[in-house]
C-alpha cells in the first residue's frame, strides 16, 4: 500500500527549531512514491558534485566504447572515498567542464543543476566547482542513476559507482547513514562547505537498502553555524525516514 503523507510530514515542529535553511527529497523504490521538502529550493553542492563528476566519466565512457583508463579510476576513488578535490578538479577537466556535465546533468533528468563555470569560489583556494547549484529532488534523481537500472549507466557501471560510494572513509561516514543499523547498506556522498555570509553548507546523498528499505535521499543545508550543526540536522532527518520507510516483511 502507498503511504498517503509525506515522511517530512512529522519532522515540521523539528524543521522549525533549526537554524538554517533546509531542503529535502526521498524516492521510496517500494512504493514508487517521490516526496519534496520545499520544492525547488537550490542550493550549492559542494562534494556531491563528485557524483555527478564521476556520472559523467562513466556516462562518457559507455557513449564513447572506452573502458576508464587506470588514471581516471585512481582519480575516481579518490575523489569519492575520500572526498580529494584535488583528484574532482583533473576529473572535472577530464570529462570536459562545466558544458559536459552539464549535457550528462540534462540526460539523467537533472532539470534545475548548474554546474560552476567559476575556477574558485571567490575569496577562497577552494575549486569552484563546490559552487555548482542543485535542488534536493535533483540529486535524488542522480542517485537514483546508480541505484537503479536506467539506460545512461550500465549495469557494471552502476555497481562500480555504487561500489565507491558504499567506501567512503570512516571520518565522512556521516548524514544520510544517519540512524541506519549495521546489515543494511548505505552509498552515499557528502559535501561541506563554508560560505562567506551563511555559515556552513552541509549536504548528503545516498541509498539506503536493507531490512526492507529501498530508498534515495538527500538533504542539503545551508546558513548552519557549524558543520557538525549540519550534520546532526541531517542525520535526524535520516533517522526519522530510515524508521518511516521501513516496510513489512
């Protein structure tokens, strides 16, 4: 049976009580059923970005016939498991910048992404790219592209990603796996950024499967005071839709 109300339903009063601005999406693959907290809202990536950088590697490789070159599967690692912008900026360059993962963002349905066209984000080192621009519904899209089987990504390259993605190092093993117990498994990607002006940018996304869940989720938060605020908002955000989305059996 479909469930009639939105998860993000009894999380209001927690919502309200928060500092910030928080959006979010969830796709329950049990019942079919997509749910937004306020639709719409973007915000910038920061490190999740690397999951659309590593979609459009892979996309290219299958469009191209080209396997990823030993390089580019270094790079890929580092990048996701260990969050390495370093590895993100050459794979960014790699694939062709801003206007490739761009083309890669509109075929997987990606309707309100704009990928950084900026080298740094002003007044900082830091690579541009974490300026990028998402809604949470959006992301749940692109993780949905390796969680589930789809014409963009083939199948060993969905669980290549997966694969990545479920091996992040412990320190960022945070957000989305947030409230779920050792059994099920988690792929996920988190991004945290500070912001001239509004604190701290903390997002995460992933699948969460086992113990009769299937679901993608993805929270991104911004104007917190700290990172460790964002995060906390997050994995109660994740704690409460791992109890809700469970289903019988």
């Amino acid at each position: 049976p479909k469930r009639q109300l939105s998860p993000f339903v009894g999380l209001s009063n927690y919502f309200a009580s928060r500092q910030g601005n928080i959006t979010a999406a969830v796709f329950d693959k049990t019942t079919g059923q997509t749910w937004v907290y306020r639709k719409g809202v973007a915000q910038d990536t920061a490190s999740i970005v690397k999951v659309e950088i590593m979609g459009t590697a892979l996309w290219q490789a299958r469009t191209q016939g080209t396997p990823l070159s030993s390089t580019d599967k270094s790079l890929m690692t580092t990048m996701i498991e260990n969050s390495d912008n370093d590895a993100a900026t050459a794979m960014w360059n790699n694939v062709g910048g801003p206007s490739r993962i761009a083309q890669f963002d509109r075929l997987a349905g990606l309707t309100d992404t704009t990928p950084s066209t900026q080298k740094f984000i002003p007044g900082t080192t830091l690579p541009g790219w974490g300026l990028t621009t998402t809604t949470a519904l959006d992301e749940v899209k692109l993780v949905s592209k390796f969680a589930f089987p789809n014409t963009l990504l083939t199948s060993s390259q969905r669980q290549y990603g997966l694969g990545l993605m479920e091996h992040i190092e412990a320190d960022q093993d945070w957000g989305v796996s947030g409230g779920v117990p050792t059994g099920a498994t988690v792929a996920l990607k988190n991004g945290w950024l500070p912001l001239a002006g509004h604190g701290w940018q903390v997002n995460s996304i992933g699948w969460v499967h086992g113990h009769g869940r299937n679901y993608v989720l993805a929270v991104l938060t911004v104007d917190n005071p700290d990172e460790q605020y964002g995060i906390d908002t997050i994995e109660h955000v994740a704690s409460s839709m791992y109890s809700q989305l469970g289903s019988a059996g």
